[in-house]
C-alpha cells in the first residue's frame, strides 16, 4: 500500500492506494499493553464500514485521521510538527506487502524508513507500523555518535549527549559485542507533560515534561529495547494489531529493561551510587504494600491490559509493577550471578542466541549463572525479595513501627489508603479532602499524630466527620546501604547508601 499524507493543523489527509479489499486500522500499537482504540481517530473515510476499524475500500480512496495526540505512541500534526507513529495513522491489508509513505511537506523529515525517490518505504507492514515519521522546519539531528542520534526539535546539553554515548558503547560493547552497525535515532520531545518512551527495533520515541529527572535511565531503557523487546523477546509475544496478546515474561522485557537502565549509568559512572540506591530504595519501598502479596510477577503479565496499565489510586494495594518488581528481580539475578563469576550481561548474551525465548530458557540460563530457585521469585505471590537482598545488602526500615495513618496526600486531598491502616479502618477514601481538623480548618500542613483526631472532609460536595487514631507504621521507607567484595564488583564502588522517601503518613 501506499500512502500519500497532507499534513494539516490537527488533521491528517491521507490519499491511499493498494487492492480493493478490506482494509483494517489497528487498535493498539506494540510495546504498549492497552487497547488503544486508534481507530476511533479516522473521521472521514471513502469506503464501507465493515467493522469498528475495517471498512471495505476501492484501490484508491482518501481518509482523514484526527492527529493531536502529543503521546509518542500516537500521531500529531501543528503548524509547525509532525509526528506520526504509523499503526495510529497507516492501515493495512496485507501484512506481507511492501508499504510506502509519502509526506508533503518541505519541512526536515526524520525517519529509519528506506527512502526511495521521494517516499519512505518498507518491505512489510510491520516494519512500517515499528518506524515513526518526525517532521518540522526546526529538526535538528543531534548526533551521539556515527550511529546513534537524537531527531527532536529541543536542545539537549553536552554532557548529557557524552554521557548516554557512553551508556549505548557499554551496551553495544559489553553485552551486545557490537552486533549490529545499523544507524539508531532517538526521537525526542519535551511536552507539557510526562509520557514517557516507546521502543522501536532502529529506534525510540520519547516525550517527556520540561523538568523531567532521570532523562539518561529513559533513554537507556528505550535502547536497550532495540535488542530486548525488538531483536530478542518472549516466543508467545506475537503482534496481532486487533487484539491483546498474552505472555508472563513481560518482567523480562520490561522489568529487566529497567535494571539495565538503572545499572548501566552506574556502571558507566554517569551516575552516582547514592543515585541508583535511592531509586532501589524507593522501588523496594513500593513493595512493601499489600499488591505484592496479591498478585505475582507473572500474573501482572498477564493482567497488565486491565491492571498496569489501566491502574488508578489504589494499584499499590491490588497489584504489583513488572517494571519494578522485574527491575528487583533483575538485581538479585545480577548479584547472585556476580557471586558466581557471572552477571546479568551474560544472560542477554545467551538469550541474544536464543532470540525468540520461554520461560523455561530463562530460568535454564539464569540457573547456569548461578540463579537458584527463580519460580519462587517469578510465580509466587510476596516473593521473598527482601530474604534474598538481604545477602547483599543491610535494609532497615527506619518507620516501622512509627505512628501513621496509612495514607498518602497531595495538599488537602488523600491520594492513597493503604488496605488496613488506621485511615482505611476509620473510613477514609482516595479523594477525600480534608478540610478542618478537630474544629479548625485544615491548612494543609502535615497531619499531626493524636489520638483522636478529629477530620471534617469534603467527599464530593457533603461534609462528614472521621475520627482517626493512629497506629504502628508496618515499614514502608528504608535505607540500603551496600558494602565489601560483592558490592564493589556490582558497583565498582567501595560503599554506597540510598534511602526511600515515599510519603506515607
Ligand atoms: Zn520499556
């Protein structure tokens, strides 16, 4: 197929050509475990509706898709930018078949697309939905080094530039043994707010907000899926554009991912210890509420269409992160492969042989590694996480036992319960807001620990009066400090200490 695309303000106008037939709009873009419903974006459409996202089309018709999504998994069109990641624009019919694209613009256009004459095209439909059209009279290819670089139309500093070069050669280098030569580009954002990236095989899409922390970490995890996720990943992971997609490996692809990100910066000492302890610290602190005990790795795999990633306020208490979960497991994995004169490097190289891999290769060559007993990490509901750290690393939790409420705000407004706590047994709920506090009105300070307190909330409009008394906080924040050979051999530093600052109260 071939797509002729007319960027306008918010819309795009697409003039397409193939075989008459039945043509069919995905409804979810891979990488990203949520039915999408992309094609709720075509608005105009020469051709028969058969389906919510097939319609029935003459070799030749034209279509107008809706484009104002400043997602990277989505498509945008402004007076001045492009962005369009192809299956939430691009139709197809056959997946075997070559499909081209075509923008008129004079704009700078950035993609991994083979260029051929004036269009951008691909041997089969998923390469083409994998390879993301960036456009704007302000593009800028910054270049990190003859094969990676970053298309986005914001600045980046220097050091930042050298520093995520050094990141990608300890990757290539020291995992991948400089495997592939194939050019890789960021494309990069910043928004008015956080969604953070989305994985491609020749590269990555990435928007995040202005004041946005870890920018590096993201970045790696996003290249790291060029080889885990794209070139390697679980053999039950198959795309079906219309349909969600089962597998329990998904802490592999992801959760591993994570540690890599957070490990490699370490490693390459573009980042502090203190900085990588502080993020363990507050994962592991993450998991210290009941999800964990509800629900297992491999479970929140599964469930990660109709949980993660459609999770609300009370996630922390009924489910449990891949990403974070995945991030700890990969920790103890290195560290007991460390222990063995191996490390997790050597796991992405035998599974690199592997290619496409199941449960039961991971846990072969992980146990080869040095990895025992990994189903107790992976299927059981509260792994013992903390059992298992705890050979590496002295964890103390500094508020167990502590007076607390068992919840967490933003201002006035209760954004957490935890299940049980004092808060959850007196009655209180995500969003109620709390405005006066035995007799006086609440201004927003930290609540104070008394028996009895008195709470007047605002819960959709009524006024209600909750008495609250505080208990013994189970131990939610800590502190990790690591020390001695092992330690240095992950770290390449003599000691190190991070401490989690969720804020429970
Ligand atoms: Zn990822």
């Amino acid at each position: 197929m071939k797509f002729y695309v007319n960027p306008k303000n918010r819309y795009l106008e697409v003039f397409a050509e193939g075989i008459e037939g039945i043509i069919t709009f995905p409804t979810w873009v891979p990488g990203s475990y949520i039915i999408r419903e992309l094609e709720r974006n075509i608005i105009e459409i020469e051709g028969i509706r058969v389906g919510k996202n097939r319609f029935y089309v003459k070799d030749k018709f034209r279509y107008l898709v809706q484009a104002m999504s400043r997602d990277p998994r989505e498509a945008i069109a402004t007076n001045d930018y492009l962005f369009i990641n192809p299956p939430a624009v691009f139709p197809f019919h056959e997946i075997e078949e070559e499909y081209c694209v075509r923008i008129n613009t004079n704009w700078i256009v950035h993609t991994t697309l083979k260029r051929v004459g004036d269009w951008f095209c691909s041997e089969n439909y998923n390469e083409f939905a994998d390879s993301p059209i960036q456009a704007s009279p302000k593009l800028k290819l910054i270049e990190i080094d003859s094969y990676h670089k970053i298309s986005t139309i914001d600045d980046l500093d220097e050091s930042f530039v050298n520093s995520l070069g050094k990141c990608l050669k300890e990757i290539n280098r020291n995992i991948f043994m400089n495997s592939t030569s194939e050019e890789y580009i960021f494309f990069f954002k910043r928004s008015d707010s956080n969604f953070g990236g989305i994985e491609h095989e020749k590269s990555s899409s990435i928007v995040t907000s202005w004041d946005y922390k870890d920018l590096i970490s993201l970045f790696v995890h996003e290249y790291f899926h060029r080889y885990n996720g794209k070139k390697i990943k679980p053999k039950d992971l198959k795309i079906n554009y219309e349909s969600e997609t089962y597998t329990e490996l998904l802490w592999v692809v992801e959760g591993l991912t994570d540690y890599i990100s957070l490990v490699v910066p370490l490693r390459t000492k573009v980042t502090t210890v203190e900085n990588t302890l502080n993020y363990i610290a507050n994962v592991l602190a993450w998991l210290t509420f009941p999800g964990i005990r509800r629900m297992s790795l491999a479970e929140s795999s599964y469930t990660t269409w109709i949980k993660y990633y459609r999770r609300d306020n009370n996630f922390a208490n009924v489910s449990v992160s891949y990403y974070q979960l995945g991030m700890v497991i990969g920790l103890i994995m290195d560290l007991e492969m460390i222990e063995n004169g191996n490390s997790i490097y050597d796991l992405f190289k035998e599974l690199y042989k592997i290619k496409e891999y199941t449960y039961d290769n991971v846990r072969q060559v992980a146990e080869k590694l040095g990895v025992k007993n990994l189903d107790e990490l992976v299927f059981s509901r509260n792994p013992p996480i903390f059992d298992r750290l705890s050979k590496y690393f002295e964890i103390t939790f500094i508020d167990k036992d502590t007076p607390y409420y068992g919840m967490i705000m933003d201002g006035k407004k209760v954004t957490f319960v935890e299940d049980n706590s004092p808060a959850d047994l007196a009655g209180i709920i995500q969003g109620d807001e709390i405005i006066g506090v035995n007799g006086l009105a609440f201004s927003n300070k930290r609540l104070e620990y008394k028996e009895n307190l008195r709470l007047t909330i605002d819960r959709e409009g009524r006024l209600i009066e909750i008495v609250l008394h505080p208990a013994k906080n189970p131990g939610h924040n800590l502190v990790i400090k690591g020390k001695g050979d092992l330690f240095k051999q992950w770290s390449d530093f003599e000691y190190g200490e991070g401490k989690s600052d969720i804020k429970i109260i």
